[in-house]
C-alpha cells in the first residue's frame, strides 16, 4: 500500500516552484503513484477579496503590484487597521485549503505536493505584520495555530528553490509578474529558509539557475 508523504516547494517569488511541481507530479503519475497537487499562498480566498476591493477604491490606478503590496505602499495606515480582519480571512482561507487540499489527500494516502505552505505562510505573516507595534512573533496565537496546523500531517520533506537575484528578474520580466521588493526576497532567503529547516524531516537547497530541470526532478523524487 502507498505511504503518504507531503513534498513542500518553498522559495523566492520566480525560483520554479510551480514548474517544479507540476515537473514532479507528472513524473510520480507516469509510475501508477496517487498524487495531489496543492498550493496554499498567503492571500487566497477571503483574504484576497478584501485585498482586491480596497486597492480598487483606495489605490492609484494603473498601479502594476500585487493588491496586498499596493495597499502596504500606498495606504500603511490603513493597513494596520484591517490587519487583524485580514489575517482571520486569510487563516480561514488557508484552513479551508488545508483540510481540502492536503489533509484529506494524506489520510487517504496521497503523495501532496504543495507549493508555499505554513512556512511560507508564517515567514509572510511575519513579514506583512513589520508595520504593526509589535509585529508577529512566532509565539504568537496566529503562528502558534498554524503550527499545530501542520502537526496533524505526516512531517514534511521541504524543497526550497532560488536562484541569482538577477535571473528572478529576468524571469519575472519573462511571465510578466510586477518585480518584488528586494527586502521580500531577502526575508524568502533568511527566514523562510530558517523556518523551512526548522519545520522538515528532509531538507533541499537548490538554486535552479544551475541545477537541471531532470536532475531537480531526480533528487525530489528520492526524498520520498
């Protein structure tokens, strides 16, 4: 019978993680495995909606960033208002996404790989919460349910995918996705990494400007 196992694709904006998944999952289908894709980014579902209605009414049109980054530049104040409504709609997004989407796949015997996860939901709370007084820590109630969240399932084998900061943008220009700030990317790199070792069984580095798409495919796969 097939054991589940939950495979984590975690990393800068840019890196390969959904070409990497999706690389993955064809490869365990093409051997008869029973396999789920999932990804749980910050700012799905209900939080997204709030999101997008206020930097509609209250943002400068034309603006080429993502809802939450346009709301953070251009409205700070306001966003540490509706911080807290934001992250209940965004805890009950990804809850929802969780126990669909990863949860029940396991107990049933599922290999899920996902992209983003609770680190990077966690890393991306701490980060967005930097405007508040204080900010997030990992002992609070927010992160602390997250991490019991991600107790329910089998331990995870955690992929974090990067590459030179000037191949991201040259990728980003490529699909046509707004550049990211530079102090996001260099969080990805020091504490969602941090908290993405901290939180695996079975950890991987790759910088996929260097490493193979086969040979990327090859060595995930072995982590099972």
């Amino acid at each position: 019978m097939q054991k589940p196992h939950l495979v984590v694709l975690v990393g800068t904006v840019g890196s390969g993680k959904s070409t990497c998944m999706r690389l993955l999952y064809l490869r365990l289908r093409r051997k008869g495995l029973k396999v789920k894709t999932a990804s749980l980014k910050t700012g799905h579902l209900l939080a997204f909606i709030l999101e997008v209605l206020l930097a509609k009414m209250l943002v400068s049109k034309g603006k080429d960033v993502y809802p939450i980054r346009a709301l953070i530049e251009e409205k700070p104040h306001l966003f540490r208002r509706i911080f807290k409504l934001w992250l209940i709609l965004d805890l009950i997004s990804i809850t929802i996404k969780f126990l669909i989407s990863v949860y029940l796949p396991l107990k049933l015997g599922y290999i899920v790989i996902v992209e983003e996860y609770i680190p990077a939901t966690i890393s991306d709370y701490i980060y967005l919460s930097k405007l508040m007084k204080p900010p997030l820590k990992m002992d609070s109630l927010s992160i602390g349910y997250l991490l019991r969240m991600a107790n329910l399932c089998v331990s995870m084998k955690t992929i974090f995918l990067d590459a030179e900061s000037d191949e991201l943008v040259r990728r980003w220009k490529v699909r046509g996705s707004p550049n990211e700030r530079e102090d996001y990317i260099q969080m990805q790199r020091s504490l969602l990494l941090c908290i993405s070792k901290r939180l695996s069984s079975k950890f991987l580095y790759v910088n996929t400007k260097i490493m193979l798409p086969n040979e990327l495919i090859r060595i995930s796969e072995s982590m099972l």
